[in-house]
C-alpha cells in the first residue's frame, strides 16, 4: 500500500509543484495519475522512489515511512517503467531484463531465468529476444521489455511514467491489453502517469485528476465520467465523456433481450410458427450443443414453406440460417458492444457466456445499450448497483 499524508514539494524559487496532497493506493490496486503538463502528476511518482524529495508530509510504503529508508535500497523495491525505456544498449534483452536481480546479487543463473520469465510473460520469446540487443527490436518490443525489467525482482509497487507515449496509437492499445493481462495476473501496486484521459479511464481501478499541483478528484473511471466533481473536471474529461463512459461500462446479463430461439434442426413450419407466436421478425438459431450459430429471419421461414431442403425430408432452419459473426462475451464494454454494431452494420448483437464463450445469454440492441448507460450512471449518483436501478425508457412514455 502507498499512502500520502499531507505532502507538499515546493521548489526554492516558490514553485509549488504538489500542495498539500493526502490519498492512499491500496495493495494490488492500479491508480491512474492524470492531468496536463506541469500539474504534479509525475512528481507525485517520484517522490515515491525519492528521486524527489518532499519539502513537508510523509509518505508510506506498506506502513513503512519512506524517508527512512536508504533511497538506494528503497529503489531497488519499486519497478519504475519510464517512456523512454531506459535500456542499456550494450546489454542483450536478457541482461537488460536481469539487471536488478543482478543488482541484489543473485546468482547469474537465477537471474537469467527470471529474465526469461518475465520476458515470457510479456509476450517475448525469450529464445528469439533474450540474445538480441535494444537497437533490434521495435519500439513497442522494448516497451514490454522496460516492463518485464521493472517486475524482474517482483517488486509489491510498480511506478509507470508515460510508458507507451512515445509508441503509435495501434501498438498503443496492444501495450494497454497486454498489460490489463499482465496486471490481472501479477497483481502489483501501481501508480500510472499519463496525460491521456482515455488512456486514464481504460487502465485505472481509480483515477486521480490533477489540476495544479492538487487532486480535483479521486475516484473510479465511471465516477469521473459520469458525475465530475469540479467544473475543472468536467473540462478535463470533455464534452464527450458519455462517450468514453462506454468503455468502462460493462455488458450485464441484465441489459439483454430474449428473443425466439430455434434450432438448426427444427422443421420450418415449427420455427416459423414459433416466429408467429411471439409476434417476431427474426429468431437466434441454436446448434445442437446450445452454441450460437446465427440467425434467421421470419421472410427465409416463410418463403420456406414446408419445402424440402437439401436433404431429404422438410426443409430445416439449418437451409436458412445466417451466420452470426456480430457477437461479444458478458462483460465486454459497451463501447466494444458499440464499435461490433457499426462493424457488422448489426441491428444486435449476441452475448455469451462460458469459459468459451459459447453459451448464449441473449442479445443486446441500441436502446439496451443506451439503457444500460443510463442504469449505470444513475446507479453511481446513489451508490447502488446497476441491477437495483430502474430508468424510464420509450416504452414507459
């Protein structure tokens, strides 16, 4: 746990970068640090390591207060990710990666091997890349190794200053998604500099929104977007913060329609009589293990007639089915939901469920969509969860 009680740093020529700054990071919690040029972000990060020291306050590390450890011996705790990288050209990717474990003097051996690890797990090979120097890779492979270097000693805290900007927006967001995994499965205490909102919203447990050298707001992603606490605040994020509020939104169970479900080998006059009955224009069509396979629309089912399909005997859902490529699992944001629409110029989409995501929950359309936005933000104004909040909807009018 990092915790900062009352820290102010105030440079000799009057500047005050930081004022009076009191929060605390809990342990395996990733906070996002956000805000323009100069407001205090990045020297907030580095008093933590004390490559900045503090004119007043104290700051903890797991009840531990930093000042009175040796800055030497406190660095070598704490993973520090830069945008730059930092590496050593001289050294191959595998030393590079090593150099702490070398630095608290484990053997050769056994820091080659939680260099290859770490190396592993940032999606290096490390029998392709361990023997390569910086100047052959790319600079989104030199990114994953200044992370695979920083967590080489398994420090508790990480400190992330910028550390994809200086790479472009596509291997931006692979960094972004490959270190969402990456923290999932270590679990690290992170503190994570950035002056991009989005870049903000999409990684943080919480984010903290800086305006000159004080926190305007310190709160999940949801809470910022949806109910910012100055007017600062609201400039920061910007006029299209309902959008960005799509990407931290998730899909539920609760924001699904039902529609008809057949199967691929129900008879056409029993799909098409089930069509009727619900009065539907189109129905989900099933394998026989329950997977998704498409849809099918009530004209191809009534056009159909009892006509003999392909195979002997009457025509089945299985000769009219379409595939359906326009689906996401639970969970996914609404934003993915969103940009599946426009991709597949789908009305719907299907949702699943499973560890493979092959059981289907039901489908979710536009006004679900903007259904489940609105539940969920009211459900943050009254600290209630989106399944307890009911908002008025077309129907209701």
């Amino acid at each position: 746990m990092i915790r900062f009680e009352h820290v102010t740093k105030r440079y000799a020529d009057g500047t005050t970068a930081v004022d009076d700054l009191s929060f605390e990071v809990a342990e395996g919690e990733l906070v996002t640090l956000v805000g323009p040029s100069g407001c205090g972000k990045t020297t907030t990060m580095k008093m933590v390591n004390r490559l900045i020291e503090p004119t007043d306050g104290r700051i903890f590390l797991d009840g531990e207060d930093i000042a009175t450890v040796d800055p030497v011996e406190l660095r070598r705790r704490i993973g520090y990710v830069i945008q730059q990288v930092g590496l050593f050209p001289h050294k191959t990717v595998l030393d590079n990666t090593a150099t702490v474990p070398h630095l608290l003097g484990w053997q050769r051996k056994k820091a080659r091997a939680r260099a290859a690890e770490l190396l592993d797990l940032v999606g290096l090979d490390p029998s392709v890349y361990g023997d390569r120097y910086p100047d052959q890779l790319s600079g989104g492979q030199r990114q994953r190794v200044g992370v695979a270097r920083a967590l080489a000693a398994d420090p508790p805290v990480l400190l992330m200053d910028e550390p994809f900007g200086a790479v472009d927006p596509v291997v931006r967001e692979r960094l972004q998604n490959e270190f969402l995994r990456l923290q999932s499965q270590v679990r690290k205490t992170v503190l994570f500099v950035t002056h991009d909102i989005e870049e903000a919203v999409r990684l943080g447990d919480r984010i903290a929104v800086y305006g000159e050298g004080r926190i305007e707001q310190f709160d999940p992603p949801a809470a910022v977007l949806g109910s910012p606490a100055t007017p600062y605040v609201a400039d920061f994020v910007g006029a299209d913060r309902g959008l960005k509020r799509l990407s931290v939104t998730s899909i539920e169970p609760g924001d699904l329609e039902q529609p008809p479900v057949v199967h691929l080998d129900d008879t056409v006059g029993r799909a098409a009589a089930r069509l009727a009955a619900e009065g539907a224009r189109w129905a989900v069509v099933l394998d026989d293990a329950e997977h998704l396979h498409g849809w099918v629309s009530a004209d191809a089912l009534t056009g159909a007639g009892t006509a003999r399909g392909p195979r002997k005997g009457e025509a089945t859902v299985r000769d009219h089915a379409r595939h359906m490529d326009a689906w996401l699992p639970v969970g996914a944001s609404l934003k993915q939901a969103f940009s599946t629409m426009l991709q597949h110029d789908a009305g719907w989409i299907a949702v699943l469920d499973g560890a493979d995501a092959d059981h289907f929950l039901g489908v979710l359309t536009p006004a679900r969509l903007h259904e489940a936005l609105r539940r969920s933000t009211a459900a943050d104004a009254v600290g209630a969860a989106r399944g307890e909040v009911r908002v008025e909807t077309v129907a209701d009018v």
